[in-house]
C-alpha cells in the first residue's frame, strides 16, 4: 500500500527571515519547527497565517510592558500575516488566574465596556488599524450555553489542570480555587478554535493557557497553533516585572515629556533588553550602536535615541523632539551619566517611605524638615517628576532622586 507523499517544506530566504523575526526576543516559539512549516506552506500558497493576541480589559489603560506582544504582532504583521486583537470581554468575567495565589476578582459587564473602550485605541498606537481583525469574545462565548460549555469541559481533565503551576501550589496550600476558574483557561483556547489561530502569542506566565489551546484544536480536528511566548518587561528598576501597583512603569497615555524622561531614567544595561523587546530598529542597527557604545561613545546617546523612538511611537516625532529639549531645559543636560547607587531598606513591615525621610537616608537632606522645605520650593523630583506633596509615600522599587540641578541618586528601595 502506498501513502501519498508529504509535500516538501521548502524554506527560502524570505521564510527564513520571518523565522528570525518571529524568534527575536521571544522567550519561546513551541514546536519551532511547525511554525517553519506553516512559514513555507504560506509563502507557497499566498495565504497569510492567522496570528491571535487575547488581552482582557481588566484595567482602563495599558502601560509600555503590555506592548512587547503588541511589538511582536506589528512584526509579523508588516510580513503580511493576519492579525487578530481578540479582547476578551467574556473571559474577563471569569478572571485569569495566571500566577494569582488566590481568585482573582471578576468585573462587572460595565466596568469591562469601560475598559475594552480604550484598549484597542491604545493598541492601535502600535498595530496597524488597517491590516487589524478587532474581535471580541463574547461573540461565541456569550452564545455558547449550558450545553457547549459541558461539551468543551469533557475535553480537557482535571489532572492536566492540575499540573498548572498555580493552580498546584494553591491546593497543596490550602487556598481555595473556585471551579470557575478551570473555566478561563478552556475558554481562552477555545477562542482559537472558533477562530482557527496558527499562532498564538502571550507573556511567560500565559503558557499554560496558550497549551490548552493546541489541545483542544487537536480536538475539533484543526491543526494545532504555534505558540510564542514574550518575557514580561523589567519596569523603570530593572529588577521587578513592569506594573502600575510597584510604580515602576510608563504609561502609553502619559504626556510625551514623562515618557521621555522616564526612559531616560533606566539603567544603561536595562536599556540594551529594551532595545530588544521595544524598538522597532533591527537587530543590525541595535548591534552596531552597542558596538559604537562598547567602543567609546556615550551610552546617553543610546538612550536619548529610544526615549525619542517610544515618545513619537505613542505621541508624535514633534512631540520627542520638544520633550528631549524640555529635558534639557529642566536639568541642564538631564540625568547625570554617574550618580550614586544606593539600596536602602523600607524597614520592618516593608510599608512605603515618606518622600522627606527618603531624601534625608538618602543624603539628599540634611533633615526631613529640610527635605519638606525643598519640597515646598519645587526642587524635588522623583524620576524627573516634580514632587508637590509632602505626603507622598514611595514603595519597594528603584527611582531616581532629584534635589536641585545637581544632587542625584539613583535610589532601590526593598
């Protein structure tokens, strides 16, 4: 008996570039070797594939972390596949779980409308509009009843859900799961059987849920996706993963010149990885202006030119070019290429410190008192931020400290 032939994977040098793109800065690309098949049968046949990213509405505002995906998906978009923005305005009345030690709280339908308002705008600052499939979950979700959702749990066991990271480690510790949790990560697959996903991609801590989706392809009898993991994005301290709650993040609605200033805040190993994950420059040019940096050239260059790069992607190039010179105009020259390093403890209980006491830990102030006054006369900033309230409290992070036109410190506080 004789078998039809597979047809042969011809890999050219255009599919072996959309294979670099897709692998530059991901943290995994699972099986690689079927998202270069489907690279080759598309190239081959002219279809595009179709390239799903999934992001539940759950705050008003996206920050700079969020769009490392986004980055991702404008890459592989500009080679001329499908893009889907699916916002998940269904799952997010169930809430992911994804690495929460305890169940996280669901929405109200209303506060969801809130949010998925503004999120594919601010998407829209990265993606292309034009070349965007726009979906919401809801569509099949909401439809799928009593009945298609037993169906859909019967194909995926509780064992499997169980090897889940979080979902493990809170059994074992006793804190409770609440049965419609299992539920988020069924769903989120199945938003790529209803529309039939070749990739997928997500953050680190979405594996799992990119997994299931692969599984329950196979189920319907679809091919299964690829699945591309993206690292979560260090924030301002280059330590913690970027957040709103550890105050260590850029915002994409922020004015142009705290975005610029912000990113001139980094450190200058942060920055590299930044490069990386954020800008759109290849990985040619990156290489070379780390090679001119590694030779002799000032890495405040570097870093001048991708706060420009980031402040005109969500403002405008006018927009980066007058925030660079408000920068200038403000601190003569900016952040000082050498300051002092400190790391300074929060103390017992790890509450947050009181701006006047951290200036004077932190040498900046001779006494809190001393501190408040500086404050009163706007000589304060915090990562280029002009302090105006003597209450504020800063928690476990790392920020530079502004006293003056001269007196710096690149503080950590833990």
């Amino acid at each position: 008996m004789t078998h039809p032939k597979t047809p042969e994977i011809i890999v050219t040098d255009r599919v072996k570039e959309a294979l670099a793109v897709t692998l530059r800065g991901c943290e995994e690309l699972i099986p690689q070797n079927d998202w270069l098949k489907k690279l080759a049968r598309s190239q081959a046949s002219g279809t595009p594939l179709r390239i799903k990213l999934g992001l539940d509405p759950t705050a008003p505002d996206i920050h700079i972390g969020h769009t490392v995906v986004l980055n991702k998906m404008r890459q592989l978009q500009d080679l001329g596949h499908t893009v889907i923005f699916l916002i998940g305005d269904f799952t997010t009345l169930i809430g992911d779980p994804s690495g929460r030690n305890t169940t996280r709280p669901a929405l109200t339908r209303e506060q969801i409308e809130v949010n998925a308002q503004t999120y594919y705008r601010q998407a829209s600052m990265v993606l292309d509009p034009s070349k965007t499939e726009i979906r919401y979950n809801s569509e099949w979700g909401d439809t799928l009843g009593s009945r298609g959702m037993i169906e859909l749990a019967a194909k995926y066991t509780v064992a499997r859900m169980m090897e889940r990271n979080d979902f493990h480690d809170r059994f074992h510790a006793g804190t409770p799961i609440s049965v419609h949790e299992f539920l988020y990560p069924l769903m989120q697959g199945y938003d790529s059987v209803v529309l039939k996903s070749d990739l997928e991609l997500g953050g680190t801590d979405q594996k799992f849920n990119l997994l299931v989706g692969r599984h329950l392809q196979a189920e319907y009898g679809q091919e299964p996706q690829c699945i591309l993991t993206m690292p979560l994005l260090e924030g301002l301290d280059g330590i913690e993963k970027m957040s709103k709650s550890k105050n260590n993040y850029i915002g994409i609605s922020e004015d142009a010149n705290t975005m610029f200033a912000k990113v001139l805040s980094i450190s200058d190993v942060l920055m590299w990885r930044w490069y990386t994950l954020l800008s759109f420059k290849s990985e040619a040019d990156i290489a070379a202006l780390k090679a001119e940096v590694a030779a002799g050239r000032n890495p405040k260059d570097a870093k001048v030119a991708l706060a420009k790069e980031i402040t005109a992607r969500f403002h405008s190039a006018a927009a980066a070019e007058a925030a660079e010179q408000d920068f200038i105009n403000r601190s003569k020259g900016g952040i000082p290429d050498e300051i002092a390093e400190l790391a300074l403890s929060l103390g017992e209980g790890g509450g947050p410190l009181g701006i006047a006491a951290l200036l004077k830990m932190a040498g900046l102030a001779a006494s809190s008192g001393e501190g408040n006054r500086l404050i009163d006369g706007g000589g304060v900033r915090v990562n280029s931020n002009v302090v105006s309230d003597k209450g504020l409290k800063l928690a476990a992070g790392t920020y530079v400290l502004q006293v003056g036109k001269r007196k710096f410190a690149r503080v950590t506080l833990a």
